[in-house]
C-alpha cells in the first residue's frame, strides 16, 4: 500500500471477557477488515495480549498491505484503569490482570503507536464518530448487558475523568433508601436495576412470590433464563416479562433524565446486547418509548423537546470501531 497517496487507516482492539474483537478502520470510520479470537483471560494477561496480537495479524493479513501501514492502535479494554498510565488496575471481567501495563505491552507486540481506553468510552465514541451520533456535538451512550457501561462525548472529548473513572453511568445511584445490592457492593445504582444481571434476578424474585411467566415453561436444563428468553416472551406476550422490561426502562429514563440535566446533550444512545431487539420488535420499541415518556415526564421542558434519545447503531462493532476512532483522534492531536 502506497501511504502518500491513501489516507491513514487504523487498527481497534475491543478485549471483553470472552472475546478479542479486532477491525481495521478507515480515516473516515469504514470497516475494511475484522477479525475475532477468543480471549482466554483465564491464562493470564500476557497470553491475552498474545491473542489480540493474533486477531489483530488476521485481520490485517486480509488487506493488501503491511502492518506497519496501520496509523496507530485504539485499545479498548474493561476497567478499572489508569488511562493516562495506560495500566490496568483490578479489572472484573478479566481476573488476575491486575496491575498489567497493558498498553506498553500491545505497543511492544505490534510495535504501532497505541492508545488505551475505557470500552464502554470507546463504544460511545464509536457512535459519535462513524455511528447514529455523528452530526451531534454531545453524545450520553449507554450500554446494556450483563452490567450497564456508559459514555459521554462532548465536542470530541470523553469525559474520563482526572482518575479514568468518568462517565461511569451504571454507578449512579437512584434509590437512596432501600436500593437493590450492586455486584460492586453499593446498594441502588442504575446498574442493580438496568442490567442483564437485574433482570433475571427479579424475573426469580417475581417468580418466588407465586407470579407466573410463560418463561417457566421453556427453562430446562439446557435452556437457561436468559433476557434473551425474557424479551422472546414479553413479544409474545407474557405480562411478567414485559412487566419487568418496562420496568427497567422506567428506571432507565429516570437516570436519562439526571444525566441530562447535567450534560445537556444532543443524544442518548441505547446499545449493547440487550436492547430487546431494538425497533425490529413491539417490545424493543416499547422499551425505547418508556425510556422516552420517562424522561419527557421529569426533564425540563427544552430539554424534553430537544434531545433525542434512539437505540445505537454499531452493535457489537462499536467497540473496536470506536478504540480506532480514538487512535485517530489522538493521533491528529500529536499525542501519539
């Protein structure tokens, strides 16, 4: 590939849990290649940076170029973290990488300048760079699935915080009395209530108080409970299911609406794995429209008018997309 005459193209890391999701991206937020290798995080952090190594050859390996055209590398991993250290400090989701320099050593592998960021961050600045949010100027991004992420973007900038800790929507509390348990041990986050985790909890607590849900009837030892099984009955029409899905979405337009009272921004995005199907189903947009009257009931009235809020585009691409889209960034900033 002859550089001089192409734009700069650049290379996402998304490392989950299960899954290292790697893309190569253009100047302009395209995919032109992706690759995906399990993460194995059990074997310890520096067999993790040997898959993202591997992911990150394959997906190169697809284009006619070298590596060293790859401008610069987003990484984009769970916290908790020292982004400017570019460190991971205790990271849930990836037990026993604690304190790993984990950018200086993705850099070392693939020997690129790389930048190292939140994943929910870098999912929100996905969606504001190349996704549903790219003409806004301010961006709240949740991310609903076995937690709830969140990002901010305002006039191109992530709100991480002088301790890498900004933008953490899931933490905010909203039962101050008698508020359900956080797995991080707080009582009464947005999380305890607005998660993949919390729904099935309270489908068995409704179940434990004699409720009934055609949801009973599909669990056996094969299929578990699910939110997936979840919404699948709520659209056919179990009560319990959709009684607890709009629930959620009541609790989530509750905290949508603090949120905007302090940023004021131009969109909220609903993403990650579990937004019931998003407008493709009755119950997808049932749960969007709750999370709407919700906060159209308690915002202040310009701000009921003015901000969007709509599912996000991206899907489960958001993360590397975003991770390039912030070695992009970094780079025409000359901080790379």
């Amino acid at each position: 590939m002859d550089r001089s005459t192409t734009q700069p193209v650049f290379l996402g890391i998304d490392v989950g849990g299960t899954n290292v999701k790697v893309g190569v991206v253009s100047n302009d937020g395209k995919i032109l290649a992706q690759a995906s290798v399990p993460t194995e995080a059990h074997l310890g952090p520096d067999h993790g940076v040997r898959q993202m190594t591997l992911a990150a050859h394959q997906a190169v390996q697809q284009l006619s170029m070298p590596f060293e055209a790859i401008a610069a590398v987003g990484l984009a991993t769970p916290g908790t973290m020292d982004i400017p250290a570019g460190m991971l400090l205790n990271p849930p989701n990836l037990p026993g990488w604690d304190n790993f320099p984990v950018r200086q050593k993705v850099a070392d592998a693939l020997q690129r300048p790389t930048i190292l960021q939140n994943d929910a961050n870098a999912a929100a600045y996905g969606e504001y760079w190349a996704g549903v949010a790219s003409e806004a100027d301010s961006l709240v991004f949740f991310t609903l699935g076995t937690g709830l992420g969140g990002g901010l973007i305002v006039d191109d900038t992530i709100v991480q915080g002088e301790h890498s800790h900004g933008s953490e929507l899931g933490h905010t509390i909203i039962e101050m009395d008698n508020g359900r348990l956080c797995k991080t041990g707080q009582f009464g986050t947005l999380e305890a209530y607005c998660s993949a985790t919390a729904l099935i909890e309270r489908f068995h607590e409704a179940m434990q108080q004699g409720h009934t849900s055609s949801v009973s009837d599909r669990m056996d030892d094969v299929t578990a409970l699910s939110p997936l099984l979840i919404a699948e009955e709520a659209e056919k029409g179990d009560e319990l299911s959709r009684v607890l899905i709009l629930e959620m979405a009541r609790c989530l337009g509750t905290a949508t609406t603090s949120i905007c009272h302090v940023v004021d921004p131009t969109m909220v995005l609903l993403g990650g794995a579990m937004t019931f199907g998003r407008h493709e189903t009755e119950i997808g947009r049932a749960f969007l429209e709750r999370v709407r009257t919700e906060f159209r009931r308690r915002a202040f009235p310009v701000l009921a008018e003015k901000i969007t809020i709509d599912y996000a585009s991206l899907g489960g691409n958001a993360g590397f997309i975003g991770a390039a889209g912030c070695a992009r960034r970094a780079l025409n900033r000359g901080l790379l």
